[in-house]
C-alpha cells in the first residue's frame, strides 16, 4: 500500500509538502498542490483518517446517542447520521442512551472523552437545563426528538401535537367516532403530546375520549398488544384505535385478530412513525409519517456545521411535520 514517503519522492517534495496537502494546509503553491493530488490519485494513495485527525487534535468521527439498537424508528436515525459521516469520510460513533438520565449522561461523556466534537443526541430524561450546558460547553451539539426553548436553533424536533391531530382527523372524517387509544407508559413528551393532540382534535369536533377508552403499555408490539387486551376487557364500544407507535399498532392488530375481530372491517388502525414494520403487518397500517432519516441527515449537517465555526444556514425551520400514509388498516366506519 503506497505510503507519505512514496507521494512525496514521485512529487519531489517533503512529506511535510505532502501532510500540508492532505490536511489543505498554508504555504503550498497551486501547481506543487495539484502535483501532489494528481500523484496521490495516480499511485493510490489514502490518507489516514485517523493520523490526520491526531494532526488536527480532533477525531474524525460523528458521533449519535440513541436509546437503544433494536427499535427500527432509532436505526433509521443512526442510518441518517451514518449518510452524512461516509459523505464527510468520517467514522459513526454510536453509543446508547437507554431509558434512564444516567444512562444518557453516560452516552454523552463517553463521546467526549472520545474527542467527537460533532455529535447529534436522542435525550429524553436527561433535564433542559443540564442539556443547555452541556451544548453550551460542546458547540457541535444537536439535539433531536427534543426542543430546549433556550437553544431552539441547536434542536430538530418534530410537532407531536400536530400528528395527534392528524391522526384523530383521519378517524373522524372516516365517520369513527367511538375512539380508543393505546399509549406508551413512558414519562416522557412524545406520547403525552401525541395524546393531547388527538383530544384536542376530537374536542374540535365535539367528540370525547372516555378516560376508560385510553390504555397504556411499554412502547413495542407486546405492549401494544397487552394494552390492546386490558382494553378489549372492558368491554367498551370503540370502531378506531390510534397507537402510539407503529410497533404497538402492531400489537393491537395481534390482539384484534386473536379476538376474533378484522381490521379495518370491525377496528381501524392508526400508529406512527412509518417505520419499516407498517408495510409488512397484515393488514398494511395507516400511519403517521415521521421523517426521522431526514431529520438526522439534517442535525448531523448542522452539527458539522457548527463544528466548522458557521452558522447554520441549513433550513428555514428546525420544526418538522408529520403526514399521513393511508394503507389498509384504516376505513371508513360505515364499512365497519
């Protein structure tokens, strides 16, 4: 594999020519440089991406905390920082956050002490304020899924209210209007929002959510599933389900089907994400799109960014919106 030396004996040049050309370092002429690259090419030569970032006192790295692996919603935002590390020839630092502060905490110091300046964060136990400092003392610090008021420019978040809405519009002009809703049990913003936002929407529409028709589960396909249980117990009319999530909508269906019941004919289904999952249960599920992968290209372009000293010119907003992706799991109630 060709080395420093050889590029600089073909160029006739120092290596320390060559280290000024690879690192797009001063004092080298336009000719001596576009000798050097042309030689690089020619015999094959790769920088070393990590001899360079020792160069430069900084890693050539883009790190992300997510909460977990296995989610498919968390793997298609570490896929969208991925795009943007192999775009910028850089290395994807991953690290795990859990369910917990400390853990989160621990997530982040573990990509400090690793010299990642760039990092896009998934946090959402730790508090705003320590999160605030934390970007404060880390200027490549992006935060998404979450919205600090003090530092709205360094967060991508999306309008979780506005795809309660959504979702709840979906049912109601499809005639539903004995509602039920399987939520997540977790104590943070997400599913609380989502939730507000369906009331408010059916409240518009004069249209109630008994307190009885809500259930709630960890946010996956066997609580959505056992939530969907402890609701069927109670023996209570409803012709729609909204779900919090795309994996617990799948649990609902399970649970429908054993029942005895079909969706959409007896139950419409709605979740959220449109994560890879809603294509495949059977029936097909009608969903709230959230464009997480696009998000996370996004904060990892605004995290480089404020890495390299500029700012951000990126996007006209940091808010996104969800929208809907009408499959086969939702009809109209008349059908029903």
């Amino acid at each position: 594999m060709p080395t420093i030396k050889d590029v600089a004996k073909e160029a006739g040049v120092s290596i320390a020519t060559v280290s000024r050309v690879v690192n797009n370092g001063p004092k080298v002429g336009d000719a001596t440089r576009a000798r050097v690259l042309q030689i690089m090419q020619d015999i094959g030569y790769r920088p070393n991406a990590n001899a360079r970032a020792l160069v430069m006192q900084k890693e050539a790295s883009l790190g992300v905390v997510i909460p977990e692996l296995t989610d498919p919603f968390y793997a298609s935002l570490a896929s969208g920082v991925d795009t943007v590390a192999r775009q910028h020839n850089m290395q994807l630092l991953l690290s795990t956050g859990l369910i917990e502060a400390s853990t989160e905490r621990a997530a982040i110091e573990l990509l400090l002490q690793r010299r990642c300046d760039a990092m896009i964060v998934h946090s959402k136990f730790m508090s705003d304020d320590e999160l605030t400092e934390l970007a404060v003392a880390t200027p490549g610090m992006v935060f998404i899924n979450r919205y600090l008021p003090d530092i709205p420019e360094r967060c991508i978040w999306l309008d979780n209210i506005a795809g309660g809405k959504l979702a709840a519009r979906h049912l109601l002009v499809n005639g539903h209007t004995n509602l039920a809703c399987i939520t997540s049990d977790y104590s943070i913003d997400d599913p609380m929002l989502r939730l507000q936002g369906f009331k408010e929407e059916l409240g518009e529409a004069g249209v109630s959510l008994r307190e009885e028709a809500i259930e709630y589960g960890a946010p996956g396909q066997l609580g959505g599933e056992l939530a969907t249980q402890a609701l069927l117990a109670k023996n209570i009319p409803f012709t729609g389900i909204f779900a919090y999530n795309d994996s617990m909508a799948a649990g609902v269906i399970k649970a429908l089907h054993d029942a005895g019941l079909k969706v959409p004919q007896d139950v419409s289904v709605v979740g959220f994400d449109d994560v890879l999952l809603s294509r495949y249960v059977r029936p097909q599920l009608s969903t709230m799109r959230y464009p997480i992968e696009r998000m996370a290209i996004n904060a990892a372009e605004l995290a480089l960014s404020l890495v390299g000293g500029h700012p951000s010119e990126l996007h006209s907003t940091n808010k996104y919106l969800p929208t809907l992706v009408k499959r086969e799991s939702s009809s109209n109630a008349s059908l029903s």
